[in-house]
C-alpha cells in the first residue's frame, strides 16, 4: 500500500482544488489519469477531491471523463451581474451597439491580459471570437491599449510584447510601438487596433474612469476592419459612452473600485500569464 | 487566547469554500461578520479561507468588504464554452433569433429549476430579467415544462408546484395544473407559458432530444406576451431549431450526456432548491 501525503492546511487544500479546476482551462474533458499529469497532485488525493467537486457540482462528470460543473457557471454569472461597473454599463453598451452596428465590449485588465465582462453584438457577433469571462494579451487590443495608457507605469512590466505573445501578424511585439500606441492614447482619448487581435477585424476602444487616473475598464467596438471607420465619426460615440458609463457609475458616493479588475498589489514582481502548468505550485506525489 | 476546531479533511474544507462562495449568492458585498453569520464558520477558519480565496482571485476583496472574483468569471465562461450542447446550438439560437425578432433561450434543468446557458436577444433583451446562469423555477417557465413533460417521473419529485413557488399570479401552483400541461406539451411538443415566469412575458419552448426519451435541454423564444403568437408560426421555427441542434450534437459518436445539466443520481430523495442557509450544513464556531 502506497501512502501518500495529504495537504492539510485550508490553504494548501485551496490550493489544489483551483489547481484542479484551472487544469480545465484548454481541454474541456479531463480523466484522472490526465488530470494527475497535469496537475501533479497525487491519484488519491485528486481523485477524492474530484468526487468532492463533482457533488458540489463545481465539476461534472461522465463514466471517467471530468468536466467543468453548473455551479460555476452560476457563479461566474453571478460575479458579472454583481459588478457594480458591469450593471451601470448594461444599457450603455446595448445603445452603442445599436448606433454603430458593430460588436460591442467592456473589457478590465487583469495582470498581462484584459479579460471581457460583457460582448453585445447581434449576427455579427459569432464572427467575432471573443467571449464574456475570455481574455487577450492586453497590448495585442484596442480595449487593452485604451486601459494601459493610464496605468501606472509600473502596470506595464506585467506586458510582454515579444513575438511569442502576438496574436496575429500585425500585433505589437516590441516596447517601442507599445510605448508609441500609449501616446496616441493619451493624445486622442482613444486606441485604434487594426487586426492585431484577430485577423479581419479592427477595434475602438476609449477608456473609462477619472481623466488623469488609472482608467477602471474600457469599452470597445469591432466589427470587419475593411468597413471601420477609424475616425471621428466612430470615436465620438465610443468615447461618449465611455463617458456615460463613468458618469454612472461614479455618483459621489465614496470611492470604491467598482469592478473586476484584479487589484493585485504593485511592486510584488511581474505577474505573468496564468499557465495551467506554471501558475501553481506543484505538488509531488 | 480561543482555539476553534479547524476542518482538516479535503472534504470538509471543500465544503466550507463552497459555503463561503454560495454567501454571495443574493448579496454581492460581504464583510467578514456578514460571512459569518450567513455561513455560520469560524471567524478566524473564514477570514483564512477568504484570503486565499482572494489570492486565487475566486474573490477580491475592497476595504472590508468581499465580491465574487474574476477567475469565477474565466471558469463559468469556460464551462459553457466547453459545453457540447452549447457550441452546436449557438448557431441555430442566432437564427431563431433573427427570424422571430424574439428572446432565444437555452436552458437545461438542474433540480427543480431550468438554468439558462444562452440568452440571445438584442435590444429585447434587456427588458427580460433572465440571463445567462441564472435559475428559475422549471415549472414556472416554457423551457422547464418542455423538459420535464418527458422527464423521469421521479424527477417531478423535486418540483414544488405549492403558492411559496409561484412567480407571478399565472404561475402553475398545483400538481394537477402541471400534469395537465405535462400532458400538452407531449401531444403537441411544444411547451407554452403566458406570464407565468415574469409579468408581460410569454414564452414558448421545444425540448431538444431524442423522440420518447428524456430531453437534455430544451430552447425557448420569449417576448411580449401581447406580441406572441402562440401557434404554429412561432411553434414551427422553435421546434425545427431544437430538432436541428440535437442533430448537429447527437452525430452518431458513444452517446455521453452532452450538456451541462446535472446527472443527480435518482432515488436520493427530493432535491431541494439551493438556499444560502440551507444547502449545505452550517458549522458551528
């Protein structure tokens, strides 16, 4: 008989729990056998904990395949709709949608990458690969370069522009352009991108908060880059629904952040992009 | 100095994170003493487990004050991304979408309730309080009553048809209503429901799976009810849509249950609806 050591703290059981469930992110059916490899817990102990996720439907499961469960989809849901930022934006972002036609967003920053909390967009919307709770490489989107324009500086070390981490072939992939691209910002109040997210497509974004502070969020358009319009004609509502957003939103009450936005404590070292094989410690069996 | 019983089992710590979670489910923000009392936990097992949770970004914290976090969002999102269902309805719940001009729903049934997975809808939209995630009483709506009609009997054991149900003053609230609907929808299959969720609102339903077995899921059309056709106009395209994506995702492979609602295994006793106090046992500090 193999006796293998248990994590005992809440911490470390945590731990492993979030461990098992962001082996998910990627293949959507996980066996035990897979689940062991990806995770490195030990079979028992991952196997007990699995069954425990599956009653608390957390995770599903089918004869030996494990899946994602209900429960987090509840949860998930119930963590858009209680956003503060999210609620006073709802009809905001459906009038843009029906004054431009096109897809619309609103995206937070989360360490490296911008993640959306909501997508409205009609027919053209499928199109469109992004999905409300999915995230991009932040400087690789006009939502993304809309919100890093001003951020603290110290923000933009999480960014890492390399060729590694570009999404197409017209993505920024060095400090230098990024840097450029933020003035733009900074200048004209909105970010422009042009199929460096996703081929055939081009976005608007303008921040939304405090003007001379760190932006909370964004809000963005996109539609077929070949029919934007990338001017004043498109910037004005963007920019403009921004505005009504925050205007919303910030009603004088004491300050509180009102969004998503992961409020990870500068000066803590480079976030880097959550990996299901390097963002957990992992545990030996 | 208080010394508390700390929860040592994988088990049981997975049962207090869950607890800790579903506090949030009604209210959005929590101090720690709002925990407490609503989870009846330690106050010192809480206020760890809470921090790891923040960490782990399941929640964010803001001052004193605890919300669901961004990584539920990423999960949830990915959970019905995931689904196999979902991916081969969406297609055909835009084009229902586009030919009735309607709110198109996919909804699976989790205990008593029907659990949205898509909600697509445009500007319609936002004046039907559903969303995607969220529940509802199975009985109370279209989608519910089209799934149930072909259900496990002992399924029907979970629905409470009693007053304490009810939505609106149109809601089913006893058992001999539901059978006599149960009854329609397997004559006609289709499923109706006039205000009986949401004042104003009707909806009509098709359950999606194969012919004389229980239905996995079901998709409905909601609008105005004084706007609704309820007759084969609008009962032709909901049924062909249904008909459609159980034959896109039912391509011949192993049949495994290709959606996210839960298998709770029969004969456990009636499942209850989820409650924040009761769902789960408390623990006493």
């Amino acid at each position: 008989m193999i006796i293998e050591a248990e994590a005992t703290t809440p911490s470390a059981i945590l731990d492993r729990a979030s461990l098992l469930l962001d082996a998910f992110d990627g293949p959507g059916r996980l066996n035990l056998a897979q689940i062991v490899r990806r995770t490195g817990l030990p079979r028992s102990s991952a196997h007990r904990m699995l069954e425990r996720l599956v009653q608390l439907r957390w995770l599903r499961r089918e004869g030996r395949d494990y899946q994602l469960g209900i429960r987090l989809v509840e949860l998930g849901s119930l963590a858009v709709h209680q956003d503060r930022l999210h609620r006073a934006a709802k009809p905001f972002l459906h009038e843009l949608h029906r004054v431009t036609g096109l897809v619309v967003h609103l995206a937070v920053l989360d360490g490296p990458d911008v993640v959306f909390l909501d997508k409205i967009g009609g027919d053209l919307s499928t199109a469109i690969p992004s999905r409300v709770g999915g995230r991009r490489p932040a400087h690789c989107t006009a939502a993304g370069k809309a919100i890093l324009a001003s951020a603290d500086p110290r923000r933009l070390d999480d960014i890492v522009t390399g060729p590694a981490n570009a999404q197409t072939r017209y993505s920024i992939t060095s400090r230098a352009q990024l840097n450029a691209q933020l003035e733009k910002v900074r200048t004209h109040g909105i970010a422009v991108e042009r199929e460096e997210s996703t081929p055939g497509v081009g976005c608007l974004a303008a921040p939304i908060g405090d003007l001379g502070e760190a932006a909370v969020a964004a809000v963005s358009v996109c539609g077929p880059v070949d029919r934007m319009q990338f001017d004043h004609r498109l910037a004005a509502p963007v920019r403009t629904t921004a505005l009504n957003i925050w205007r919303q939103v910030d009603d004088g009450r004491v300050r509180v952040h009102p969004t998503l936005q992961h409020a990870r404590p500068l000066g803590h070292g480079p976030a880097t992009r959550p990996q299901p094989d390097s963002r957990t410690p992992r545990y030996a069996s």
